[in-house]
C-alpha cells in the first residue's frame, strides 16, 4: 500500500464511522432493530477499517538496537566424542595373594 492510500484511509476513517453510527440511531428509530442490538456492526466496521489500512509504520518510528547476531545465535558446536575408556590393568601369572596359581 503506497503513502496515498494510507492517508486517504486515516482521512475517512472518522467519517465512515460517523456515518456507521448515524445508521444505527436511524435503524433505531426507524426500524424494529434497536441499538443495543446492532452496535456490534460498528466494531465490525472499526475491524474492517483497521485491517484495510494494515500496519503501515510511522514516518519517525525507528525499530530498537539489536544484539549481533553472532550473539543471538551462536554457532552450533556438535559434542566431542567420549574418550575411550582406560585400557584394564595389566595381568601377570599372579593370584590375588601374590602367589603363582597352580593349574
């Protein structure tokens, strides 16, 4: 949506619900739909009004700093693998009490 349109659609924005409230009252009063009824149509057209325009940015609006992005999103470092495990001891023809074992 070019800069035009945006402020053709604040500029009618307060007349369309001036207009939109005014038809309510005269539904009101001259029809069997009363107010209380029908005022959900004006946040219906509010909505609409709303949605048309979209989120244009301010001319002055400027988004706040942010954080490099090394800092927001750190490299991915993937685990190290486990070391291996220790090799068992060394075995020698001696029992547990020191002595030679007999076969």
């Amino acid at each position: 949506m070019n800069d035009q349109s945006h402020l053709l659609l604040r500029a009618i924005k307060g007349p369309v619900i001036m207009i939109t409230i005014g038809v309510l009252f005269a539904a009101d009063r001259f029809t069997d739909y009363h107010f209380y009824q029908t005022w959900p149509i004006l946040l219906i057209v509010i909505g609409v009004l709303q949605f048309v325009a979209g989120r244009g940015r301010r001319a002055d609006y400027y988004p706040p700093p942010g954080a490099p992005y090394q800092q927001m999103h750190p490299t991915y470092q993937p685990p190290r693998p486990a070391s291996p495990p220790p090799p068992p001891p060394p075995s020698d023809a001696a029992g547990p009490n020191g002595q030679e074992s007999r076969s």
